[in-house]
C-alpha cells in the first residue's frame, strides 16, 4: 500500500454506482474520440484575401498540390496569384482560376458547427486578356454547389469591374471544405477572378 493513501480513498471507487460507473467511462471515451492523438482540430477560416502568401509581383503560378497561399490548398490544374498585374479592390489580391495553364481550383478547409449556416461572400471578375468572353466560376462546400458567370465584354479586371457575390450552405459536420474552381472548358489561362473571400455563421 502506498504511504499517506487512507485505505477510505482505496475504496472510493467500489462504492461508486454502476450507473455512475458507465458514465465516467462514457465520458472519459467521448473525450478520447473527439480528437485522435496527434490530430489538428480545423481553425477559422482565414486569409481570403490572399495577403499572407509570398510577393507574387506582376502574378505567381501554382500548381495542384501547392499550400503556398496560407490556409488554401490548389486542387486542380493551376492558378495564378495577382499582385500588381492588376489590382483588386482595396489594394487586395486576387486569383486568375485559370492558370498558366489550366483550369485551375483552389480549397480551404475549416472549423464549422454542423448544422450551422455559413454565409460565403466574394468578388467574381473575368481575366479579359483572351477569351472564353463568358467565364465560369462554381463555388462548393458541404455536398452543395453554385455557379457563377462573368461576361468580359461588359467588363473585366484590367478595366476594374467587379461584382459583389454571395452564397450559403448548411454545415454537416465540425469541419467543412470550400471550393472555388474554373468551370471554363476553353481557353486555360485567362478565367474567372476572385478575391475578397469571407465566411461568416449566417444571421439568419
């Protein structure tokens, strides 16, 4: 027996309740599953404008796979980064979704509260340096989608025409993956453009 445990601490646990028992051992399980060992719980979303990835300059293409633009991953093709070959609104950054070249896509995964609504707002323009003259743009996150447009003949980001957009989807689990991508299936390197990316729980 150890010295200084009363032998009334020893048997504390045997006069502990069976139903109590299953409790403890219940809790004790949810708090062990909740998170596996060694796992990163998902953070806020962030970076949506772009400003903590590397000086692109003029731009800076990167490829599928690349995490060089903080919090998002490229999921397809490539894309091109925009730093002063045209400027956003407010000085941002924004990103060409078709790549030099390809159709590119971009995601960023993140904490959410299931059965949450989030509400994801953007600016949407179009690369006018080649065609395709009508750009396609579609957003995704939780089993859900919505497609967008961009006519460069009514304006594009080099004339500094952008459109304000907005979406909302329904969380369905603690964390959700966002996604933007270039639906254009000709052309490859002058698409749809995006910035001012922001996600908020819905107040409605």
């Amino acid at each position: 027996m150890a010295h200084g445990v009363s032998r009334q601490g020893l048997d504390y646990p045997s006069r502990m309740s069976f139903s109590h028992r299953i409790v403890l051992i219940a809790a004790v399980t949810a708090a062990c599953v909740a998170l596996p060992a060694g796992a990163t719980p998902p953070s806020a979303f962030h970076d949506g404008d772009f400003s903590a990835a590397p000086n692109p300059g003029p731009y800076a293409t990167y490829k599928k796979g690349s995490t060089a633009i903080p919090g998002w991953t490229v999921t397809k093709a490539t894309v091109d980064l925009i730093g002063t070959y045209w400027v956003a609104p407010g000085k941002l950054r924004s990103i060409d979704m078709d790549g030099t070249p390809g159709f590119g896509a971009i995601a960023q995964t993140f904490a959410t509260t299931p059965g949450k609504k989030y509400d994801v707002k953007f600016l949407l323009s179009g690369n006018a340096d080649a065609g395709p003259p009508i750009k396609l743009l579609r957003v995704s996150a939780a089993g859900k989608h919505a497609d967008y447009t961009f006519d460069i003949s009514t304006g594009s980001a080099q004339r500094g025409t952008w459109v304000n957009e907005s979406w909302s989807f329904v969380a369905t689990a603690p964390a959700t993956t966002l996604q933007f991508a270039s639906m254009d299936t000709t052309g490859g390197e002058c698409g749809p453009v995006i910035a001012a990316i922001s996600v908020a729980l819905s107040k409605n």
